[in-house]
C-alpha cells in the first residue's frame, strides 16, 4: 500500500509536457528540507493519507481518461516498493509516466526497469541549502527521454548550474532545463545570464501552474 498526499488530474506545469494534461500522484515523504520548497507540508512520511494499492492507483489514472501520468513528492523513489508501482504502471502502453526525483537518490534500479518512467531530476543548487545531498554523477545516466532541472534563486545558482552542465556535459545526453524560484529572481535576469554565457540547448521554463492558480493552491 502506498501513502498518497493528494492525486488530481491537471496540466504539466513544467517540463517537455509543459501544458498538456497529466494524471498527477503525490507521495509523503522526502529526505530534504529545500528552503523554497512549495509542498513543505508533504514532507514527513507518516502523515494520514490515502492509502492505495499498485492497482488501484492504476484505475484512477485509466478512468481519468489521461495519459500523461507524474509521480512526486516529497520524494517517490524513497517510497516501500516503487518499482512494482512503476512496472505496474509503464505495462500499460497508453501511459506516459514520469518520476519527478530531487537529485539525492540512485537511479540504477529504474533505469534498469525493461520499460521505464521518463526521470526529471531536480538539481538542488546552493540557495536550497541541499547540495551537499546530490549526486552529480547520477545525471551522466539520464538520455533524451529524461530531464535535468536546475530551480535557480540567485546568479549564484545561475552560475553553478552553467558549470555542472558544462562539466557531465548534459545538453548532448539529456533535456536541461532552468527554472526561477519563485519571487527570488527575475526571469529576464536568467535570460540575460543565458545570453551572456551562450548556453546553447538550455531551456528557460515557468511554472505554469503558478500563474493560472494562487502559487500556494493544492490540487492544480
């Protein structure tokens, strides 16, 4: 049985699916404490949820009626028994699935799956206060399938995401993208930064969802 915040359908947000519809599925718990973080109040594994099966998670995404399914956090791939969710789940043909993970886990085991998840990993720079948690490595794994973000909250961050995608040289293997904390930086600002340091094959992404609904609201 599987712990689960908060499961709606809406649209991506972010991302290569940014704007289409997903069927999303939130888990409890995560190993980190980012100092932006917007589902702080998903972060302890013990909370009382909606405790749902492998398959009874698959007949709400298959009577949505959608697709595109994102699995998130708190942190997914520290969830008891992920990966016969995810075989359960990427059997299904129609489904596109994706694992949103933070940057601090291994990745083997999924990657390893015959039929694996799309991985978005998020890179925690310095102004998470979490850096020190990731795992540069684990991103050389990744390919075209898969996307690395980088949530940028100052020019410092600015500038250490630029060097740790030049150093695992990540535009030829995977999808990079940067992504502004929100109210910290200006997304002209990270243009211009862009601009200055030709960086060719990166994209600027904005949450989505936070301009349609209230950046605080659940469920969207």
């Amino acid at each position: 049985m599987y712990n689960i915040a908060e499961k709606f359908v809406s649209i991506n947000g972010e991302g290569q699916r940014a704007g289409q519809l997903a069927v999303f599925i939130r888990f409890f718990g995560c190993n980190l404490r980012c100092a932006y973080c917007d589902t702080a109040w998903a972060w302890e594994f013990d909370q009382p949820g909606e405790r749902l099966s492998a398959d009874e998670i698959y007949q709400f995404i298959k009577q949505s009626g959608v697709f595109n399914v994102t699995l998130t956090g708190g942190e997914p791939l520290l969830q008891p028994d992920i990966l016969p969710l995810l075989q359960h789940l990427t059997a299904d043909p129609q489904l596109s699935v994706e694992i949103e993970t933070n940057g601090s886990q291994p990745l083997a085991a999924v990657l390893a799956l015959p039929l694996r998840p799309i991985l978005t990993v998020d890179y925690k720079l310095p102004g998470s206060g979490m850096e020190n948690h990731m795992q540069p490595q684990e991103l050389t794994q990744l390919d075209k399938r898969d996307v690395v973000k980088f949530v940028c909250g100052s020019l410092d961050d600015l500038q250490r995401a630029a060097e740790i995608i030049r150093q695992l040289l990540l535009i030829s293997s995977t999808n990079v993208y940067l992504s502004p904390v929100w109210g910290q930086i200006a997304p002209a600002d990270m243009v211009e930064f862009m601009k200055q340091n030709a960086l060719n094959g990166v994209n600027l992404q904005l949450q989505m969802h936070k301009f349609i609904w209230p950046p605080e609201a659940r469920g969207v």
